[in-house]
C-alpha cells in the first residue's frame, strides 16, 4: 500500500496552555498532555517550550516515542534585531539535538527581548536590515543540517503586521509559517496572503480566531494575553478564520508540509473533566473533514 500524501496534522502543547512566557497559567505536566495528544487522534507534536520535554536530544526522542508520538520541530523566539548580538550560535546549538529526534522544522519568531506578547518596540532601518540578514542566515544554516527553517509572523514580536510581513518576503527568502490566528489578529487576511505567495509557505499553524476579540487587541481595548484568558482563540472551524480558503489554495499549489493545530489557552488551575483536549478533538476532526479524510 502507498503511504499517504499531502499534508500532515500535529499538535502543540500551546492548546494544552504550555508556554514559555512567565506567569502565563498553570502548566500541564507533559504525561498528560503528550498522553492526550494520541487520544485525540495526533500522532506528531512540535516540542513545546524549553522545559517542557528533556533537555538532553536523546531523553526528549525517547520521552515522545514512548507516547507514540513523532516530532515535528520546536517554536524558538529568537533576537534577530539587536546590534552586536548573533544569533546563529545559539540556532547552531539547538539544531545540534534534532537529529536524535528526526525533527525537520524549525519555527523562528523574532523576539521583541521583552518578556511576552503584549508590547514590542518600533524597529528603524538598520534594525530591520540586520533582522533580514540573520533570516537569511540562520535559513542558509539549517538547510546544511536538513531542517527547513521558517519565520512565524506573531503578535507582539518584531514581525506582527501585514506590513512586517510583506517586508520579510521582499526583503529574505525564508520560508514562513503561516499561523491563521496571529496573522488574522496582527491584521492580515492569512488566506489572502496564502494566495499572494503560496511558494512561501512551508509550514502552517492552524489556529481559529474570535474576530470581536482580535479586534479589541487590535485597537488596545484588550492586551493580547487578556484576549487569550477571553477565549479568543476557538476550536478550528468555530472562528472566523477562513480555513477553507487557506486550504484550497494550499492544496491547490501541492502543499505537503506539517498542519500543526494550535489553541493557545491560559489555565487559571488543573482542569478537570475534559479540560483542553476536547477543543483540540473537535479541531482534530474539523481538520480531517476539511481535507477530506
């Protein structure tokens, strides 16, 4: 039998309220989260915030094999604008422990150097040139160790707007992640972009968005933190995110990198019952209908 073609769904401890960013919620341990991953039907999982997983490449393969879990590859908020500062050493490190977990992806965002996602600084000529270059760079790099490096356009980091956007396709030739939910809440339409550079696009976070809350970020009503306690983020296909569109088109142009399915959440404590997992099954099986399978 031929194995299966196009697209592959994964997850992400982020619908699981694991997040780097300090004081966010109560923190899932990674048996329940990683054991909930196969109950609701993933197979694949990015890595989730240092901490979260061993740190050691070989314990972090082992830990997601025994959960019958493979790895996708890890979101990484980097400095790419600070003068003086390289970042490639530290993106050299990190790609040194993919290959004990067959990882290929590498998610960069650029990091504001703040602490989370409610603010970031206004970035001049010379900052945007020197951020490029590092793109370039660290893209260049990971090819030579067989891992497709992309950038993740994000709310509060250096490239949240469509205007960011536009700036990194002109001026780098990474790869993006095209993550539906930031986009939409940053101000571009992720299916428009998808059809302008669909060439571009190498790896996908699929999120939904309550756009009624998107725009209270937007307009400084809502910091993007208290959006996501206000449930902005909902399960895929119950937002206004136009799903179909970015499917279609990427279908249309033979997309077969990683869906990885993301609700970002906060929890204020344990959840009890269901808790996360029964948002991230309905995207699960939302997904599946979508792409037809």
């Amino acid at each position: 039998m031929n194995a299966p073609t196009g697209p592959r769904i994964a997850g992400a401890p982020i619908s699981w309220g694991v997040c780097e960013v300090p004081g966010w919620g109560f923190q899932l341990d990674p048996e329940r989260v990683l054991a909930e991953m196969r109950e609701v039907g993933l197979s694949a999982t990015e890595f989730g915030p240092d901490g979260f997983l061993p740190d050691a490449p070989a314990d972090k393969a082992a830990t997601l094999e025994a959960h019958g879990l493979s790895a996708v590859g890890g979101f990484t908020p980097t400095l790419l604008h600070v003068p003086g500062h390289d970042p490639l050493p530290g993106v050299e490190a990190l790609l040194a422990g993919y290959d004990a977990a067959h990882a290929g992806t590498l998610v960069l965002s650029a990091d504001s150097g703040g602490t989370g996602y409610d603010s970031r600084p206004e970035l001049d000529g010379a900052g945007w040139a020197l951020l490029l270059s590092h793109l370039d760079r660290i893209a260049e790099y990971a090819a030579t160790r067989g891992v497709v490096a992309v950038l993740h356009p994000h709310v509060g980091t250096m490239v949240e707007t469509g205007d960011d956007v536009t700036r990194v396709l002109e001026g780098s030739s990474i790869a993006l992640c095209l993550d539906t939910g930031h986009l939409l809440i940053g101000g571009t339409d992720p299916a428009e972009l998808t059809r302008q550079a669909p060439e571009r696009v190498a790896h996908t976070h699929l999120k939904d968005v309550d756009l009624g809350l998107a725009r209270q970020v937007q307009d400084g009503r809502l910091t993007y933190t208290e959006a996501v306690g206000a449930g902005m983020y909902r399960p895929l296909g119950e937002g206004d995110v136009d799903l179909e569109g970015v499917l279609t088109t990427l279908d249309a142009h033979g997309y077969d990198g990683w869906h990885v399915l993301e609700q970002d959440t906060i929890l204020h404590g344990p959840p009890t019952g269901v808790g996360p997992a029964g948002d991230v099954h309905t995207s699960v099986q939302n997904l599946r209908k979508a792409l037809g399978r």
